[in-house]
C-alpha cells in the first residue's frame, strides 16, 4: 500500500481544521433552506453566527467526532469550500458515521465532494484504523446518493418513511463501505 503524501491533501481541495472565521460562511449556508433539507432532518431553519459559533465549539470538544473544513487546495485562498464529518466514532468496534455538505450552489458538481470523501475515507481507514463507516441519505438527495455510492458505499437498508417534507414522506436510506471493500477499490483505480 502506497501512502499519499499528504495526507489531508487532493489535487483539488485539502482538509483543515474549521475555526472562528468560517462562522460568517456556515451560517451563510444555514439560511439556505435548500442546504438544509439536503443536509439534516431536523427543521430547516436559520442559524446565526452564535448558534454555528457554539456548534463548532461542541465539535471541537468532540472526543468521538473528527470535523473538517472542505478547502482548495491552493493554500493561498482559505475560502470555506463546504464540511465533511467523521463523527459517533466507536472506537472498540472500528466504525462512524460520514457526512458531507458543500455549501454554494455554484461549487456542487466541481468534484469537491467526491475528493474530499475520499480524503475523509483514507483518513477514517489509514490514519484512525477504522474497519467501517456509515452514512445516511434522504431519498430524494440524488446527488448525495450518487457521491455516496461512488465512493464505494453499499445501501444496506432504509428508515421506510422516516421525514416528512411539503406533505410528503420520505425515505432516509443507509450505506456502509468496509475498509476491505475500500482499499479494493482504490487498487483498482
């Protein structure tokens, strides 16, 4: 196995810690409802700068939970490209949870998601010896379906009916990747 040189670094984006100066940016994000409803069950609504400030805070204190900024590449532009998670990690059994989020409009479809997953991936398998990790998607975010499935993970079921959006129920559908099942697919890549 062949270990990247950088880590928490691809062609197109790099991984970083989130700080106090993407709060403006997330809470940006957290007044699109849209975002919002492709991102979390819970109600959308906007969040202000404290309410994302103490949110990062909680993640910062995470011991079971690893959060990272989604930024290019180039070092010398540190513009908030979107977040993606490892979070719930329960270390005696190797597993967590995988979530992402790109928040413009304009930088979905880029690429960004997908090489930042993969990036969270190595993580997860390589630096955090993971043997397995989670994600969920709603049914009808095609596009997060697409990147999951993309970056190897199965569905394995589903919470039939789990939310309710415009008077509609929907499915929220479960995936996994094994560490195996990853590091095969990297090999024949």
């Amino acid at each position: 196995m062949t270990l990247p040189a950088r880590l928490l670094s691809g062609e197109k984006v790099r991984l970083t810690t989130l700080n106090k100066g993407d709060v403006p940016t997330i809470a940006r994000w957290y007044r699109d409802t849209v975002f919002l409803r492709l991102f979390d069950a819970v109600a959308a609504r906007p969040q202000s700068e404290a309410e994302i400030g103490r949110r990062l805070e909680k993640w910062q204190q995470d011991e079971k939970g690893f959060y990272f900024a989604i930024r290019p590449v180039d070092e010398s532009e540190d513009d908030l490209l979107g977040l993606i998670e490892l979070d719930g990690v329960l270390w005696p059994h190797g597993v967590c949870g995988f979530s992402i989020a790109i928040g413009d409009r304009a930088d979905w479809g880029q690429g960004y998601g997908y090489e930042a997953g993969e990036l969270a991936l190595a993580f997860a398998f390589h630096e955090l010896n993971l043997h397995r990790v989670t994600a969920t998607v709603f049914n009808y975010n095609e596009r997060s379906r697409a990147l999951v499935e993309k970056l190897g993970f199965r569905r394995e079921g589903a919470f039939r009916e789990f939310l309710e959006r415009d008077g509609e129920r929907h499915d929220m559908l479960l995936y996994g990747v094994l560490r195996p099942e990853w590091e095969a697919r990297q090999r024949v890549e």
